[in-house]
C-alpha cells in the first residue's frame, strides 16, 4: 500500500510487483543498507504463479493472498510462498540500486516524520480504568 511513495524511483512496472520481496525496491534498500548481504549474481526475474493445486484459469500477481479469476481478485487461500514462487522472489531484483534504496528509505522517514507531526497535536486523555471483571 506504500509504492505510491515510491512514484518515480522503481522502474519496475506493476506487473513486476516492484515492492514484493526480493524485488527493486527490497533489494535496493538492502543495497543501501549493507550491500554485502546482497546477491546481486543470483537476481532473476520472478513472476509469482498460481499454485499447482489450481486450475490454469486462475491467476496470481503477488504475495499477497489473492487469486485472480477473470480479472477479479475475491478469492483468498492460505498459501506459503513456495507454492508461488519457485525461489522466494516476487518481482525483478535486477534493476535495483543502493541510490534507490537511500531515497526509498528518505521518503519513508519523511512521511513517517511528518504523520507524527501531525499525530503530536492530538490531545490525549489518559483514563485509569479497570476491567477486573473481564479478566
């Protein structure tokens, strides 16, 4: 729900899922990060598949729970990541950068920062109240 921070910095397209795991964006704030711990020799292209235990006629974009039928996403299954992507990546890694991942993470901060500025004039009233009877 937060790649619209992200407008203008990932590259990859939607179908790409740019923000999924393993994808530009997490591989690009890792870079950023620790490069390190990066592999970037082992980024490859990952589009998730539906699992195998259903029918061809029906799709899957992401990781989230969802699955797709004619271009209707209202079906939700458990499902583990294994059964939708064969290596654990959901996306193209192979356009991420450490540079991105710094400007990911400067926008993050940024947005977080200014809704606490905002959260910091709310007054608050702390009530002492117990609920012995519901324990």
């Amino acid at each position: 729900r937060y790649v619209g921070l992200m407008e203008g910095l990932m590259e990859n397209p939607k179908e790409e899922t740019p923000g999924w795991h393993a994808s530009e964006l997490e591989t690009s704030q890792m870079l950023a990060h620790d490069e390190r711990l990066v592999r970037m020799d082992r980024a490859v292209k990952t589009l998730t598949q539906i699992p195998r235990w259903l029918p061809q006629t029906f799709g899957k974009k992401d990781g989230a729970p969802d699955i797709q039928f004619d271009g209707y996403s209202y079906f939700q299954f458990p499902m583990d990541h294994h059964e939708f992507t064969d290596s654990g990546v959901i996306g193209n890694p192979e356009r991420a950068t450490g540079a991105k991942g710094e400007e990911a993470f400067r926008r993050y901060a940024e947005h977080v920062a200014r809704a606490v500025r905002e959260l910091a004039g709310v007054e608050v009233q702390i009530r002492n109240r117990e609920f012995l009877d519901r324990v």
